[in-house]
C-alpha cells in the first residue's frame, strides 16, 4: 500500500463552521475590491504554479487566471494605470513588484511593505499568497487543512484514540516527506490505523518540479523537498528558513534508489507542518525549563498545555502566520477545555521582525469577542515562563 497518487479530493469530508475559524466581522471587508482581487490573483498564482511551475503559458489561460488577468486590468483602468498585457506580464508583477505598489483598494493595514505573492528569487508563491488564497475567504467554504485536520479528529475519536491523533500531528511535523519504503512502515504503525486511508490521500507523487538530475532534496531546517532553482542553487518554500540563509541540504533521495518519493501536499505544509515546527521549538524550551508540556491536549483544543511546578497551568495556540491582519481576523478565545489558568497565542518571533506593527495590527484586526486574547511572541513566552519559575523560586 502506498499513497493515492491521483490528486483528486476525497469528497466526504466534513467540517463545521466553527472550525473553519472564520470571522463573523467581515461585512467591511467587501468595500475594498483590492480584496477579492488579490485572493484570485494568489490562487491563481498557486493553479498556475501546480500546472505549470510558473514557467510556460498558453492560450486558453486557465480560468482562474483569466479572471485574475481581466480583473487585475479593471483595477488598473479605474486607477487610471498601464494595465499587464498578458499573463506572463501579470506574473511578473507578482514576482517583482510588492503588492503595496499596485493599483488596488485594500483595507489599511492588510498589505506590509514587501508583500509579493511571488517570490522575488524562485518565482515560487510565498507563504503570503497561500494565506492571501487560503485565509481571506469570507464565506464558510471549507479550507482544506482544516477539513483535514477535523476528519482525522473525528476518525480518532470515533475509535477512542487521542494517541493515534498526536501520532498523526506528528507525522505531518517530522515527516512531510515518505519514500516507498517509509510508507510501507508507516501503513505498518498499528497506532496510526484509524487515519491510514486519510494519509493516503494527502502524501501526494512528489512533483518533477523538485527533481534535479534524478534527485529530491529535503530541506535541513524543514524536512520538506526543496525546489531546484538556477544556479545549481536550492529553494527552501519556508520564509523563516529563508531569512537564516541558504538551505542545509537534508536527506537526498535518488529516485533509482528510493523509488516513488511522496510529498505531503501544500496546505498542510503551510499550515500544519510550518507552525508544528514552531509548536515542537517551543516545547523543547519550555521542557527544558523543567516544565511539563502536553501537545495537542483533549483531542486538539489547543497546541500546549504547559504546568508549572505549583500546578499553575498555561494553554498556548501557536500561530505561524505572515500576515498580521489576518491572524486578528481569526482570533477566537482559547478553548476551556482542558482547564488552564492562562491563554496566550504565541507567533514566532520572525514574523513579528519581518512585519512592521505585527502585534499592534492583530491588536486592531481582533473581533470583539476576542479582544481579551494575548499575543506573544515565543520569546516573551518563555520570557515570561522563566520569570514566573524564578518568583517560584524565590517565595519557597
Ligand atoms: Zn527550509
């Protein structure tokens, strides 16, 4: 048994609104035409790039492509703006110039000043143009990590095992690439067999597009296949990655040794492994404090349950998201079960660097049932968590 390898979605999957996270606040948001627009232009970025790998074009464009064309050229008659000629051209915007420069109607705040939907080196989509097509819709359509991640729930809790959904999270963090092999001994882990059919279908046939004479290479950093890119040189799709310089090459996987290589697919990285990486650093700080941590406590309600030595407990949501606004728009109250003395959502302290304001925008961006929710970064966390050990320390 190996993974599906068509991509074709299992059609089956449930989710509820609730779980979607959507905001309830967002009527203002349908005044700025900027919005739509820049949620067609990215996911019409990510077909292209699924399709094409951004490279060649023909005629007929694909559809969501022509309508982010024809809109984008609207935006820029009504701007009074040269508009792109073609597709290619349109491309090339996205790579080369911030979307802080173009002609659009956006709320304040939603774009910093070096958004690109593209990126400037690889011409690959950034994080932000997989949250721009993921994390803006207004409508309750179901986004499909969230629908992932709720069907594996549900299929856990059906067969009463909380140890077979933390075996699940943690395949998805530490290994978002199988080869054959791997997946045999995956298919093979009794623990995981209430989602075995579920990881199936989202370990897809790793694309030619990360192949370079025969070979995939997994990032050092991040464990996910890494996109060859001129030069000889290799692309990492993760922006913290990126900022600590080139990509530690990982494993290498020859395709004549290892046979068919899977890849998890893209929203799941982006949004499951990318903040599991985050989740699984600030464990290893808040262990080594001497504290007792529990990921994914009560089938997930929130990412960390931390105790303290005198019993005090903390429940932690750690959030990896670019962009500021967003993440307010989808703040919610931490969930009281499992009981904590404490909530706080913790963002790595990278996006906050790369983002003038990150806190003060989420801050602004909050709906009103979530006004009372902290932000933090995993610095301060741990800040905090040493300070509070200390005074501990200090009464006895
Ligand atoms: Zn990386």
């Amino acid at each position: 048994m190996v993974p599906g390898r068509d991509r074709s979605r299992p059609g089956d999957l449930i989710v509820t609104s609730e779980q979607t996270g959507l905001p309830a606040h967002s009527a203002d948001w349908s005044t700025h035409a900027g919005v739509p627009l820049v949620r067609t232009l990215a996911s019409a970025m990510l077909q292209l790039n699924e399709k094409t790998g951004l490279t060649a074009f023909t005629l007929p464009y694909p559809e969501e492509a022509q309508r982010a064309l024809d809109r984008t050229v609207l935006a820029c008659l009504v701007k009074g703006a040269t508009p792109p000629a073609s597709l290619i051209e349109l491309v090339s915007w996205c790579r080369s110039t911030p979307l802080v420069d173009w002609p659009l109607d956006l709320p304040p705040d939603v774009i910093g000043p070096d958004d690109r939907l593209l990126d400037e080196d690889s011409g690959r989509p950034t994080e932000l143009c997989h949250e721009w097509s993921e994390r803006t819709r207004d409508t309750a359509v179901a986004l499909r990590d969230r629908e992932i991640i709720s069907t594996a729930l549900r299929l856990c809790r059906d067969y009463g095992e909380e140890d077979a959904y933390t075996a699940f999270r943690g395949l998805l963090v530490n290994r978002p690439v199988l080869t054959t092999a791997e997946s045999f001994e995956v298919f093979g882990d009794l623990v995981l067999e209430p989602v075995h059919e579920l990881i199936r279908r989202i370990y897809l046939t790793a694309p030619a597009s990360h192949l370079r004479r025969g070979e995939y290479v997994c990032c050092g950093r991040c464990r996910t296949l890494l996109t060859p890119v001129r030069g000889g040189d290799w692309w990492c799709e993760r922006d913290r990655c990126r900022r600590q310089g080139p990509a530690p090459l990982g494993r290498r996987l020859h395709q004549e040794d290892v046979g068919e290589v899977f890849h998890l697919e893209r929203p799941l990285r982006q949004f499951v492994t990318g903040p599991g990486l985050a989740e699984a650093a600030l464990q290893d700080k808040l262990t080594a404090l001497g504290l007792v941590v529990r990921m994914w406590p009560g089938y997930d309600a929130y990412d960390l349950l931390v105790t303290f030595p005198d019993g005090v407990r903390w429940a932690i949501d750690v959030k990896d998201w670019a962009n500021p606004v967003f993440l307010g728009r989808a703040a919610r109250p931490v969930p009281q079960e499992p009981p904590y003395d404490e909530a706080f959502w913790v963002v790595p302290r990278h996006r906050v660097t790369a983002r003038p304001g990150y806190v003060s925008v989420f801050e602004r961006s909050r709906p009103a049932h979530a006004r009372g929710l902290r932000l933090l970064t995993d610095g301060e966390l741990v800040a905090r968590a040493t300070a509070r050990l200390r005074e501990g320390t200090t009464r006895a």
